[in-house]
C-alpha cells in the first residue's frame, strides 16, 4: 500500500459511494436479523431459511468496523490534519458508547431498569475501537493496517494476558480484560458482553490501511481489490474445509455446507473474517460505479449509518409490539426485557414469511426518513454536530 505522500488525486465521489453503498448493502442486511430478533426465531438453524436468514447478517458487523476504518481514513484525507481526525475519533467514539448504554439500550428493551440488563453491543465496540484507532493516527496508514492484520491473525495470543498477572489480582484484571478478549475469567455482572474488542479493532485499521486501495486508479484499485478479496475468499474456503475435516467426527444435523458457513462470530475468529471481510472488499469496484435505484436506495442508508441504526432498532422493536397486538391481542412487551437476547416457545414465534413482510414495510419507512434526513445533513454543512450522527 502507497504511504499519504504517494497518494493519486481521486475524485470523492467515487471514493465515496463505495463506502456509502457497502455500508448500506450491510445495513440493510442487519436489519432482516434485528427483525428476526423480535420474532422469537432462533439463530440459525438445520432449514435452510432460517440458517441463511441468519447467516446473511454475518457480513454486518465486520462491514461496519472495516468500512468505519476506511472512513476514518478518507476524512484524514479530507482533512489533513491527524491531531484533528484523533479528536474527531475520540469524541464520536465515547459518544457510541454512551449511546450504547442509554438510547440504545432503552430502543432494544422500552425500559428503563438498567439494572436488570446492559450490553456491550456492537455500537459499544464500535465506539471503543475508534477510540483506540485515535492513538494510531499518526502513524502512517500502511503501519496502522499492518498492526491491524497482526492483531486479527494473532488474535488468540490475547487469551493469556490475564496470565501475565501475579495471583492475586488476576482476577480484577480477569474481569476488566473480558471486555478485550474471552480469558477464561469471570466478567463483570453488571453487563452482557457480546462483542469483545479484540480482533474487532484489527478490523478497523485493516480498514483504515485498506482506505489506500480506494484512491489507486479505478483499473488498478480494482486489480489490488479483486486481489485481496478472492485470496481472503479462496483462504476461507480451504481453511474452513481443512478444519470440518481434522476434526473429530460430526454427529449434529447441519450439512457440510452449512458447517462451512457457520464460522465463530463471537469473537471473530480469522476464518469468520476472512469469510466476510473477502467478498466485501471483492465488491468495492462495483460499489464504485454502481448505478440504478436499489445503487441509490443503499447509498442512501450508507451516507446516515448512526442515524439509521438508532432508528431502525426503535422502528423494529415498535413494528414487533404492533405485530404481537394484531396477532393476539397484546403487545407482549414482557417478551423483550434482555433484547436482542429473545427466547420465545415456538408457539409465539412468527413464521419466515411474516418476518420478511414487516422487514421489508420497516425498510420502506427508513428509506424515506433517511432520506428526508440525508437531505437535511447535506444541506446544513455548517452544523458540525450532524457530523456524530
């Protein structure tokens, strides 16, 4: 990758709608399992509909951190200045977390106990990465995805340092170290950690190294992006297939495919994201150019990502309520104090289809608020708060 020194005059746009329409591919991706969540259907499954309503969604949160890392990157570019991208990645970072705990933490659950229940979700790690991404800035973005590669190919290295700790206070160091990487210790009570830091933050700077390719030429960004992205898809398929077949014999219901398929998510481990992160990266030439109204609709929910995360969760969790109300006369708003942690009897789940209707009347409705709100953003450049949403 070229050093900032070397880079080529690329025109924004381009460079924009890249990133724009991929986040908003994998946007509207994380919806259909936000939608799945309130409908009570496990994740995943031996039917094929459900295991692919569910396997479709892995490509969201390594798209979010990735592509978080380019963006960083093309607004360093934007800006020219480091010290001021670092203070644009602190403050926007500790605002995800605090967004995290308060606003989306009641969307999830419409309460307000916040004893009973929190959670260290994605936006949490999103947050968190870019404020560990702002103490890297200034160093050149070729070091910075070096590091990240290193950090996502090493990841399980990070299982011990609460081993490097004398006894006695391993276990403190245990507890706060488990929102880094599982240990074996025990967390904090007080909070569900679903998303570690640890190999998420590698993604990041993978993504912010990857920012380079964007400004190449299109031929040549499209040579190093078709490069990249078939090996790590190539990688994905030979290592997942080495790994079904060394291991012991398999007496589950899953099918060799969908063993394939269904990598470690929680943490990402390398074959997770060389699964997910490949076709991204393989598809940022045509995200390039693309054209038409569903190129449109993506970049469309691309260009506002906080704004539509924050209201598609409230839209879902109120779509769900209404859906319940129709079916059986109550809300059952007692089914979702722990969302997205949801375990309903089959009897109360919905059906595939009615979870795909009220995903695709949801969609709808963000595609025109968005909009409207993506109109707003653009023409109000001096409000420098809409930036953070």
């Amino acid at each position: 990758m070229l050093g900032h020194s070397t880079l080529p005059n690329t025109t924004p746009t381009t460079r924009i709608q890249a990133v724009d329409l991929l986040r908003g591919a994998i946007m509207v991706l994380m919806a259909v399992d936000h939608v799945r969540v309130y409908s009570g259907i496990p994740a995943g499954g031996p039917s094929p509909g459900i295991f692919f309503t569910r396997w479709v969604t892995h490509f969201s949160a390594p798209g979010f951190a990735f592509l978080a890392g380019t963006s960083a990157f093309l607004y360093q570019i934007k800006l020219n200045d480091r010290g001021k991208l670092a203070r644009f990645l602190l403050t926007r970072g500790i605002l995800l977390v605090v967004l995290e705990l308060t606003v989306i933490r009641f969307f999830w659950t419409f309460n307000l106990n916040f004893s009973q229940f929190m959670l260290a979700g994605v936006i949490w790690m999103l947050g968190w990465c870019m404020v560990i991404l702002s103490a890297f800035v200034q160093l050149r973005a070729t070091a910075i995805g070096i590091i990240g590669l290193v950090v996502i190919f090493g990841q399980q290295a990070f299982h011990y340092v609460p081993q490097l700790f004398p006894l006695s206070v391993r276990p403190a160091i245990g507890r706060v170290w488990e929102f880094f990487y599982p240990s074996g210790q025990e967390g904090m009570p007080w909070i569900a950690i679903l998303y570690v830091l640890i190999p998420w933050i590698g993604v990041m700077m993978a993504g912010y190294g990857f920012g380079q390719v964007l400004l190449f030429p299109p031929a040549r960004m499209k040579k190093y992006c078709y490069a990249i992205g078939l090996t790590a898809i190539i990688a994905f398929v030979v290592s997942g297939i080495c790994v079904i077949l060394l291991s012991p014999p398999y007496q589950g219901p899953l099918p060799f495919l969908f063993r394939l398929l269904a990598q470690q998510k929680y943490p990402p481990s390398q074959i997770f994201l060389l699964m997910t992160l490949g076709p991204l990266i393989a598809l940022a030439p045509w995200a390039g150019r693309a054209k038409g109204w569903f190129a449109n609709l993506l970049t469309v929910f691309g260009r506002v990502p906080m704004f539509y995360y924050l209201l598609h969760i409230l839209l879902i969790h109120t779509s769900a309520l209404l859906v319940n109300l129709i079916l059986s006369g109550k809300t059952h708003q007692e089914w979702y104090p722990t969302a997205p942690f949801v375990e309903l009897s089959e009897d109360q789940r919905w059906g595939l289809p009615l979870l795909y209707l009220v995903y695709l009347i949801d969609l709808v409705i963000l595609f025109f608020v968005c909009r409207r709100y993506a109109s707003y953003k653009f023409a109000h450049p001096e409000r420098k708060w809409l930036r953070y949403l």
